[in-house]
C-alpha cells in the first residue's frame, strides 16, 4: 500500500502505546507523478481494497442517514460531476483513472468526492453536527524562530477517515502538493503545496440554512484545486470568494511569509476573519467567529462543544508562545484541557477528543502539524488521537 519514489519520510516512534484504534503503525505514504489520469490509476491500484470498502461504507452511511434509496442518491451524481469538471478539466481524467485502477465505477468516485455536499444538502442538520474539527496557526513572535506553524485535528467520520493515505502528488500541471486524504477523494481538509501554502478546514455551523443550500463545487473538490492551482493567502481568498460553492466550510489559511486569516464562507456569503491587534496566532473550532454570517447558518448550540474545544485550544497556544514550533504543535494539538470544567479531562470537549470513555468509536480521527522552515514545508502526520500518534514526517521543498 506503500509507495513511494525519490521523496523521502520518516516516522517519528509513538510517544505512548495506542488504546483507541485497531492499529498500531503510521499513516501509509504514496507518492504519485504524472498526467490526471496516470495519477489516478496509481492511486486506485495501490489502494484498492481501501477504495472499495470506502465505497460500500458511503453508499450504505447515506442510504442510512439520510434514508433514502442508492438510485435516489445517484441522481444527483451527473449534477456534481459536472461541478467537479467545470473547477478543473483534469480532474474528471483522474477520477476515471482512480475508478479503472480499483475496479469501480466511475460514479462511485464522484460519490466519494461529493457526498459531504449530498450529506448537507439532503439531510441537513442530520449528519453535520458530527463534523468537527480544531486547527491553529501561530507565526512571528509567537513561535520558536518566527516561522510559521499550523495544527490540523481531524475529527470525521471514523469508518472513513481511518483509512487515510498521506498523499504527495506532483501533477504534470500545477503544484506539487501534500495531503492526508482518504483514497479516492481528490483533496481532503488538510493541504500544503511547494508555494509555502497550507489550508485547512472545519466544519462550519451546522451548514448553510436549508434555503440558502444548493448544488455547487464539492467541498473536497475546492481543496484540490486549492493545492494543485494556488499559491498565497490572497489567491486562496479570491478563489474562495468565486468559486460555485454549494455548502458551508471554515478555511484556515497560511502562507511561509507568516501571513494568515480564517475565511466562512457560505452558499452566497462571505467572512473573513484576521488576527487580533498584537497577536501572532488564529484558531478555529466549528463556530462561525464573525456576527454577521451567523444569520445564513444553522448555528450549533451555545456553550457546546465547539466552544469548549477553542477556548482549550487558545489556553494550549498562549501557554507555548513564544516558544512554538513542530513538537510543541503537536502538545497544543495533543491538549486534553476541557474548560468546561476548567481541568484536565481527555473527552469530547477537548482539541484531542477522547469519546472512548463514553463507550463510543469516536474522537479525533487524524492530527497533522505544518512548519514552514527556511528550506522546505515539513508535514507531520499520525493516525488516531495526536496524545499517542506515531508520526510520520515528510519534507516538501518549495518551488
């Protein structure tokens, strides 16, 4: 499942033993080179037993949720794939690629690529409230040398995302790009290209008002294209402004140079959120940070855990600042400090959610950690809670 060329990683041992998940090993690593379609049958091959499972899960959670029947989901498929081909012409070409290297169908990976946008416009607050996610990016005089640095908690749906691939692609045309991604997706909610740009996502609310959803650019759609065709924080904003979004999403933005903001963006609206007067440093949870976009989302209640988990998060940062950089990301990302009873408390209400005290499958799903050095973008990985991942460390130079 492994593949890799002439780009090298390394695995940082476990800090602790793992308790939560099934496996005890790093996220797997592929590299792929080449055109859209040569890409995507590299991607199906290697991973084709996780693509397969993938979509029999996906198929069978949204006839779950949102009971409906498997030929009412596909008809929305001919829609978003023409989303997807109207964002980039390429990227219809890897996903046939990807169909024909897992044995597939085709429109079971427009599935895979869209059904977060199916799941928000067909059932609405049924499936969102469990979209969670925390992140952070400092930079300056925040961190240890002034470089900056970003976390990303992954909080998803478990049968999904803990079969996540660290991808390292370098397509024919545009960037060459790292992504922890599910095989199959185009792009996930952690991207970082050789231009020095990261962006991640959160969830948002609990999506747009049922009035202002509609069919636009699948979310994981708009992530590729922000890895593969984009290369500041300015240039990520404009896209985002522009681009046919159907949903609702958070994306935290970062650049090398140390310049960041947080962008809502609804169906129809815009927010963009920068940093406090005399602060280095953003975070972002699953709550709308701006008054005024609030009004086109179904807000999540207040105090919940959206709130706990970015006051914990803010705590962890302000206690390292000055002194920021990958391991102690991987601390702030690893928190277990819930402020809804102000102390140490590894639960759903903290950054690194723990929801097995509860009985339940659940918690952060995937942690990842960003530091722009002077030479190269060092991405480091783990499966599982952050608190006892072991890590895998990959260098991607700048352009």
């Amino acid at each position: 499942m492994v593949s890799s060329t002439s780009q090298q990683y390394k695995i940082i041992p476990q800090r602790k033993p793992p308790y939560l998940y099934p496996w005890s090993g790093p996220i797997p690593v592929q590299s792929v080179r080449g055109k859209p379609r040569e890409m995507g049958l590299q991607i199906g091959r290697h991973n084709k037993e996780l693509i397969s499972k993938t979509v029999r899960e996906t198929w069978g959670f949204l006839e779950e949720v949102l009971k409906l029947t498997k030929q009412e989901i596909s008809e929305d498929l001919d829609q978003y794939e023409k989303k997807i081909k109207g964002c980039h012409y390429s990227f219809a070409s890897e996903m046939e690629g990807v169909a024909d290297g897992a044995d597939v169908g085709y429109n079971d990976i427009v599935l895979l690529n869209s059904h977060i946008n199916i799941l928000s416009m067909r059932g609405g607050e049924r499936g969102l409230p469990a979209l969670l996610c925390s992140s952070f990016a400092a930079w300056g005089s925040a961190t240890l040398d002034g470089s900056l640095v970003l976390g990303h908690n992954d909080d998803g749906i478990r049968f999904t995302d803990q079969f996540l691939i660290l991808l390292d692609a370098r397509p024919e045309e545009g960037r060459h790009f790292c992504s922890p991604v599910i095989p199959g997706y185009l792009g996930y909610h952690t991207v970082v290209n050789d231009a020095g740009l990261c962006v991640v996502g959160n969830a948002l609310e609990n999506g747009p008002k049922p009035e202002e959803s509609r069919v636009g650019v699948p979310m994981w759609t708009i992530f590729r294209y922000l890895a593969q065709f984009v290369d500041s924080v300015e240039s990520a904003i404009d896209f985002i402004r522009k681009v046919d979004n159907g949903i609702a999403g958070s994306f935290l933005i970062a650049e090398k140079s140390g310049k960041a903001a947080i962008v809502h963006r609804t169906p129809s609206h815009i927010a963009l959120v920068h940093p406090d007067a005399g602060k280095s440093y953003l975070a972002l949870t699953n709550h709308a940070l701006d008054d005024e976009i609030r009004r086109h989302l179904m807000e999540r209640p207040k105090p919940s855990n959206t709130y706990y988990r970015l006051e914990s998060i803010v705590k962890a940062i302000e206690k390292h600042l000055g002194k920021i950089d990958a391991d102690r990301a991987m601390e702030i990302m690893s928190t277990h400090y819930d402020s809804s009873i102000g102390r140490e408390n590894p639960s759903g209400n903290t950054p690194c959610r723990h929801y097995e005290y509860e009985g339940k499958f659940a918690g952060t799903c995937r942690s990842a950690v960003v530091n722009f050095s002077q030479e190269s973008a060092k991405i480091f990985v783990t499966l599982g809670n952050p608190c006892t991942g072991s890590w895998v460390e990959l260098d991607l130079d700048y352009a």
